[in-house]
C-alpha cells in the first residue's frame, strides 16, 4: 500500500468526535503512522486537491474525510 493510501484509509477509518478533531492534523496522523511531517503534509494536501479529504482552515488545520456530517457533538 503507497503512503498516500495508508493516510487516506487512516483518516477514513478513525471515529471522528468534535472534541477530539486533535487527531486529524498532521503532527497527530504524521506521528501515528511514524511519518516525516512533511511528507504527510504535501500528502495530505494532494488528497485535498483530489477532494477525497477535507481541509477545515483553522490553527491548526484538520483534515476530514469528505462525507463527514457534523452532528451536535461529533462529525458523522
């Protein structure tokens, strides 16, 4: 599986709850799957031109699956 698969299956698969969006920004998932942050980053960033993630511009900046749905207390 190339890295960019192992990044987009990791985001897909994990269960997003609103309070704990910490989990999708690149150090987070870089330090999961023990990837430089950099090239997590420029992954992630494809991904997001390819629209099969979602970039939510904030500090930091989390990245979503596409088809999540935020619900009152997590994304569904």
């Amino acid at each position: 599986m190339k890295t960019k698969e192992k990044i987009l299956n990791h985001i897909q698969n994990k269960n997003i709850q609103l309070d704990s969006l910490e989990d999708f920004t690149t150090v987070a998932i870089s330090s999961e799957l023990n990837l430089s942050r950099t090239l997590v980053s420029e992954l992630l960033n494809e991904l997001v031109k390819e629209k099969k993630i979602i970039r939510i511009k904030s500090r930091p900046v989390f990245f979503i699956p596409p088809n999540c749905q935020t619900n009152r207390n997590s994304v569904l």
